[in-house]
C-alpha cells in the first residue's frame, strides 16, 4: 500500500505566464516566490510552493502528492509496476525544477499525470500574500475521470485512501488523513484538473473575496455556498486559462476513521452540492496536456 502524506503542488502549462501569475498573485492572493526560465513558483503555506506555471501550451502539466522518505518513494515504484501501470523516474533536473528531492511519474486509468515526490521544500520564513484572502493552506486538489467509481477502485487498491462521501456517480471525495477530503475524482469526459483549493481563516474571509472578485469581473463559477458532505463554506471561481480556483472554510475533520461510513448524496436534489441551495453548475476544468508523464 503506498502511503499518501499529503498534496504537494498542481503544475501548469501556461500560454500565457504574465496573465497567469498576475492572477494568482493580484486575485487569488498567492505569493511569487520565483520566476524565471518561463517556471513561476506561487506559494500558500509552509511549502516552497503548491502551485507551478510552466511557459508554453495550456493545460495540466501533472498533479503531486508527498511520500515519508526514499523507501515509500521506493516501495511506490514497485507496487505500481507490479499494477502494469508504468512509472518514469524522474532526473535530478525534474526535481530541482519541482522543489523536491526526488520523484516518480504516471498516468491513472484515465491519463491524468500523478507525481509522488518525496522531501518537498520547505519554506520557514511567514508568507507574503499578494492580498489579504486570509489563505491558511493549500487544502485539496480535484481530478476528472469519466467514471468516478473506477477512479475510486484504482486510488483505493493502491494507496491509503478512503472514500468520505459519493455524490452519484457524479463526484467520490477522499481522504487519506483526517480531513474530509484532500483528493476528489469528478466525473468527466477527458483528463484533467476540476480545481484546487485554498483554506481561509473565516467565513469572513470567504465572503470579503465574494466582494472582491465581484468587483473586479472574475467569473464566479459557484458560491458562496456550503458543502454538506464538507460542512465546507465555498466559492468558485475562474482564472485564466481555465484554471479553476476555490476558497473555502469549515471543512469537517474525521475524528474516528474506522467508525466514519461514506455517505451517498443524490446529485439532482437541490441541496446535495449547496446546503443553502444557491445556484450549483460543474465548475470548468483544466484538460490534461498529453504527451509524457515528465515535462
């Protein structure tokens, strides 16, 4: 069983580097702590970063996720190829560009690009936000696969994780530690990012950026609004390219993991995404860039 530490970082290609780290930075309040060489690195938290744009085509480059040590990182490479699903280790470039200090690559069922990464940076100094969003966390990241139940079989057979909650065969939110969920599979017809997500202090905090991103034109996709597989207050919005940003705050910790039992949410009912029943649509994806698990 390989054993998820935590979420590491989305990478995104970018046609256009300028608008995107203008974005993360001016709107959704990330730091810039590099850029250069068409890479600019955003960070949230104690991570050197969790959020990499990479000049050139628009799309997904890969998603990542921590391992403990080289052993795990190891012991991953083996139960994957023992699975038939092929790995690439990555080169000592791949992992400096990554912030890490080694790696390994590949491809889920449906072709989303996975990295496990083992020693991430650290960052110890405080975070200098780009604005006040009350950012406390990277706090989970959402995959898209056409069939949401064979995404859960493929993540569940290999790793420590567990389902928390299904809603339909429309979304399987998962947990590998207490929080409610730190990866979810959406359903959908190709590869691809649904969003990432960002933790705030206060429900003050969500609805101060509701105004904000109002204000400034940003298309907001859902919210603000609360999850009641979560308890999570939320809010959707677009950002360049058709990366797909979400405040929330609240989100339900699962004290007892052996007693916890999944619960199933029926898509269509008015409050089963909103528990205050506002206006609820699939928020756009990112679509996976193809061609090779390391670029």
């Amino acid at each position: 069983m390989i054993e998820l530490q935590d979420i590491a970082y989305v990478r995104s290609g970018s046609a256009d580097l300028a608008a995107a780290v203008d974005f993360a930075v001016n709107v959704v309040g990330l730091e810039l702590v590099g850029n250069a060489d068409g890479h600019a690195y955003l960070r949230a938290d104690a991570r050197h970063h969790c959020l990499e744009f990479v000049e050139g085509a628009s799309g997904v480059l890969s998603t990542g996720f921590s391992l403990l040590d080289d052993t795990a990182l190891a012991h991953a490479e083996r139960d994957l190829e023992a699975a038939g699903v092929p790995v690439v280790r990555g080169d000592r470039e791949g992992a400096r560009e990554r912030g890490v200090r080694d790696f390994l690559a590949f491809e889920d069922p449906f072709g989303n690009v996975v990295e496990l990464v083992v020693d991430q940076i650290r960052s110890p100094g405080p975070v200098r936000f780009g604005r006040p969003a009350g950012i406390t966390e990277f706090g989970h990241l959402c995959l898209d696969a056409p069939d949401v139940r064979e995404a859960y079989r493929f993540w569940s057979s290999l790793f420590n994780v567990r389902v928390s909650d299904w809603i339909g065969d429309w979304a399987c939110l998962m947990r590998f530690d207490p929080v409610h969920h730190k990866l979810a599979v959406f359903k959908s017809s190709r590869p691809g990012l649904c969003h990432m997500n960002f933790q705030v202090e206060s429900i003050d905090d969500v609805m101060r950026s509701w105004h904000f991103l109002r204000e400034r034109g940003v298309e907001i996709e859902m919210g603000p609004g609360r999850h009641p597989q979560s308890t999570a207050i939320f809010l959707y919005f677009k950002g360049p390219e058709g990366l797909t940003y979400e405040y929330s705050y609240g989100v339900r910790r699962i004290a007892d993991d052996e007693e916890w039992r999944p619960r199933y949410f029926d898509p269509d009912a008015p409050d089963a995404i909103d528990l205050w029943r506002g206006t609820t649509a699939r928020v756009s994806s990112q679509p996976q860039l193809p061609g090779g698990t390391v670029r």
